[in-house]
C-alpha cells in the first residue's frame, strides 16, 4: 500500500512493471499452491523466495505478493490499518491476479 502525492505517476510506474509480467509463472505458482496447500504457509514465511523458487517468477519492482484463497484471504495478510485507516488522508493500491480454480497469486503495490 502506498500513501501517494500523485496517483497518476503511481499508476504509470506501476504498468510499466505489470507490462513484462509472465501471466502463466502466476498460474503456475497459483496452481502448486492449490496442488500442494502444505506451499502455503512457506508462501506466508517469504512470497517472493517462495514464487521464485517454484518457477523463477520476478517480482515487478515496486511490488509484493500474496496468495488469495476462495474467500479472497490474504497470506501474508496485509498490515492493519492499511486500507482506509483514519491516519491516512489519501492512498493508493495496485493489484494484479492470476489464479488457478480457487487460488491467485495476487502482485500489489
């Protein structure tokens, strides 16, 4: 989550890096979660070791990851108070998915 002075540029520096993404490393990190759950709590401990480790998939600079299950639950879940909280008077969030039946991995900046 980002507290942004501009979201244009935001927004611009964020495709730049979800333009060279590979869509099917995503699915197919999705889909060895979903094959063997026992990846998940790995994931949890480092997302993006645990992502490159499966396939070799590059994190976009500015980025992190998280699997989301079928009730849209992040892990790692995100910080408390990062969407909305009161201390923030503006902020911006990115996100990209690529999911295999009930599981995504989700790229967020």
């Amino acid at each position: 989550m980002a507290i942004v002075e501009n979201t244009g540029e935001f927004v611009r520096s964020g495709v730049a890096g979800i333009a060279s993404v590979d869509y099917s490393k995503m699915v197919e990190i999705a889909r060895a979660v979903y094959e063997n759950p026992s990846l998940l709590a790995e994931f949890e401990r480092a997302p993006e070791a645990t992502a490159k480790k499966i396939n070799g998939f590059e994190v976009p600079t500015g980025f992190h990851l998280h699997i989301a299950d079928a009730d849209n639950k992040l892990y790692p879940a995100e910080e408390a108070g990062t969407f909305g909280a009161a201390d923030r008077s503006q902020w911006a969030r990115m996100e990209f998915r690529a999911g295999y039946k009930t599981v995504s991995l989700v790229a967020c900046a």
